[in-house]
C-alpha cells in the first residue's frame, strides 16, 4: 500500500488587501498554519509523499521571510513533499522558487519540480511525472508528455499538474493552462494529483483536485481539504478520502427578507456564528424600522464574533409601519407630510406608489434618528436610503468595495 497526501493552492503570501487590516494578517497567517496541520496529517497517516499541484506561493514577489516561513512550516513531515509551480508561482528563468533555493531556505526533503522530466522515487514504490508551468498562462496541453514517458515497471505512475481539465470544470478558474479530462487513462497513471481549482473536486476515479486547504473565497465549493490517496499496488483504483483542515469557514449568507420569521431565522444565524466564521452577508427584501433596528444589533454582535463579517444591506427596503410612524411623532408640516405619503403609497398608480414609498421610508428613517430614544441607539437611523447605506458602511468597514 502506498499512501500520499494530495495538496494544492496554498497560495502563501496572499495578501486579502480588500479586507479590513486587523483581519486580513489573520487570514494570511492560516494559510501558513495549515500547512502545519498538512505536515501533522502527513506524518499521522505515514504518507509515503505529499503532493503539492501547483499554485504553492500566491506571487513571484513574495517576501524572503515569507518563503522562509513556508518551507519552515514542512518541519513536521520528514517525507518528501513535492511541489510544482502554478500560476501564480511559475517556474520562470527567475522565480520564487530561483530566490528560495538561493536562499538555502529549501529543505532537503521538499523536492522542486520545476522540469518536466521523470522523478524516480524508487524506495517508496513510484515514479512522478510533473507538469510545471514555465509561464503563467500556456495553451497546450503540459502533462501531454505524461502519455510516452518511460518509468520503471512496478513503480506507481503519479502524475502532478496545474491548470483547468477540458470540459468539465466551469469557466470560473484563474488560469488557461488546458488538460484532457482523460489523461490519467492515456497516460496510464495510477493517479493524477491537480491543483488550480481551489475545491475539492473529482474528475474520475484517478483525476482529483485537492482544492485549496484554507478557503479563501466566499464559493461554496468545498474547500478547506486535503486528500488522503491510497493505492495497494500499481494499476489498483485509488482509494481516496477527504480530510478536513481548513481553519475557516467562508460563507455567503444570502437573505430575502420577506415576512417577520425571515428576520427572525437571518437573526438566529448571525447569532449562531463563532470565531472560526468568515461571512459575506447580503440582505434584500422589506423590513420595519423595528426590524431593521434588530438586524442591526444582530450585525454588530455577530461581527465581533465572527473573525470577519461584511454586509450589504444596499437592496434591503425600509417599509414603516403605522407604529412606527406614529411613534415619530411628527406634527404640524411634517405630519401631513407623512399622511399625503401614506395616501399616495396605497394609491392605484403604481409607479407613484413606489416613489411614495421610496419617500416615506426616507422621511420616516430621517426622524427615527431625532428621537431621543432613537438617537442614543446606534440602530435606528437615517432615511432608508441613508440608514441603509450607513449600516452598510458601518457593517462592510472591511468589505471589499469599501476599500480600493
Ligand atoms: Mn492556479
């Protein structure tokens, strides 16, 4: 039996520039530590070999202690790691990986594949073949070599590569760098270890992307996995087991706020997310001032729970209701103000009962904010438009389009 442990994207040194700066060191110091967890799975599980496809380092110019850190990080496997380049990581004439061999930071068993030739493992009972990239971006098919290359009989055939399998995986990938979805069978693999598709992905029995093992994007795809690979001879099927090691959970919280339970379960799940939870949060629909106030106070005690909560509230819709405009206390001018636009709001003209509305909801946001009740809460607030926006800017302070 032989066992690896399948890896890719790690994309150390990413920078999360559009997060706010007290999260954004937290989420690039993860992708460091569970690298760790990879070493400590590696060794746990006796892996013969871990694979790393691509993609190691997320720049060419990250910094010296940054690609120190990273091959510091490998110290709790004593096996061989291999790794191609990706990417975001090729292997140019200088690279990332020229200046950490310069450096002396490479240790001896982390073993860089930066050619497209054999690599004989003979001890452990396999031979890889690597499909580097030598540039960013390629059009041809890079692990076509893969089909006539000669290794020894009675080792297993391992192919690594970075880039996109043909025809299968959506558009929604960083890089050209082509595949055939068949090549573990044309080249008679025993297993082709992929990487560039940061989820955890199968293309057939020997054909898997490892996805990357810290997500980073708020895409439900799987991420946050390793692969336990296990192959009991050569020609046997893998045998092939997802291994949970991400640290965060990235997560796209989508509601459409319609009647008062809705709120109620947007509620119950911003006050169930913990310290672990990365949330990108977007609210549509209608709701009352009350509402909005307690969706507020929701937002602001699940962001200091959460490690990073950024919210879009642009297309939530403050509709008053007659409580909340009685208790505005509006007389005088005002107060006919609001009666002409409550009128209009429930008019037979439809364009101008949403404009009324539009209206309403401004001036009735407006005076919320001068009650004195009001005015000490950090909840209630402007117009509609405005207390949408100021929630949203208060609750998006590390949202990406906040930040250039
Ligand atoms: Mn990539």
């Amino acid at each position: 039996m032989i066992r690896f442990l399948h890896t890719a994207d790690w994309q150390i040194g990413r920078q999360f520039a559009t997060f706010d700066p007290e999260h954004a060191p937290i989420l690039a110091e993860a992708r460091i530590s569970v690298v760790e967890r990879i070493a400590a799975l590696a060794t746990q599980h006796a892996v013969d070999a871990v694979l790393v496809a691509g993609d190691v380092f997320d720049a060419q110019t990250v910094s010296e202690r940054t690609i120190r850190r990273l091959f510091n990080a490998l110290a709790g496997y004593a096996g061989p790691w291999l790794m191609i380049p990706g990417n975001h990581d090729a292997a140019l004439a200088e690279s990332v990986w020229t200046r950490a061999q310069r450096l002396g930071a490479v240790p001896a068993n982390a073993h860089l594949l930066l050619a497209p030739s054999p690599a004989l493992f003979a001890a452990q009972g396999f031979a890889v073949l690597p499909a580097p990239l030598t540039q960013r971006h390629t059009y041809g098919d890079l692990t076509g070599w893969f089909d006539t290359a000669e290794t020894p009989p009675g080792l297993l055939r391992i192919g690594i590569a970075h880039g996109r399998v043909q025809g299968i995986l959506s558009e929604d990938i960083d890089s050209a760098n082509p595949i055939a979805p068949d090549r573990a069978q044309r080249a008679r693999l025993d297993y082709l270890a992929l990487g560039d598709w940061h989820g955890c992905k199968r293309i057939d029995a020997r054909t898997w992307y490892a996805g990357t093992p810290e997500p980073d994007r708020f895409k439900a795809n799987d991420a946050g996995q390793a692969l336990l690979v296990e192959i009991a001879a050569p020609d046997s099927e893998p045998v092939v087991t997802s291994l949970a090691v991400g640290q965060y959970r990235w997560q796209l919280l989508a509601a459409a706020l319609q009647v008062p339970s809705d709120m109620d379960a947007l509620q119950a799940q911003l006050d169930a997310l913990g310290p672990r939870d990365v949330v990108d949060l977007r609210v549509q629909g209608r709701t009352d001032l009350g509402g909005l106030q307690g969706l507020k106070a929701a937002i602001g005690r699940a962001e200091a729970r959460a490690r990073h909560l950024q919210a879009d509230l642009s297309t939530l819709q403050l509709v008053p209701t007659d409580e909340d405009i009685a208790g505005l206390q509006a007389d005088g001018y005002l107060g006919e103000l609001l009666t002409e636009l409550r009128d209009l709001q429930s008019g037979s003209d439809a364009a101008q009962a949403r404009t009324a509305q539009d209206a309403l909801a401004l001036l009735a946001g407006a005076l919320a904010r001068r009650l004195p009740t009001t005015a000490s809460s950090a909840t209630a607030g402007a117009g509609a438009a405005e207390v949408i926006a100021t929630s949203s800017a208060s609750a998006t302070t590390s949202a990406g389009a906040s930040r250039p």
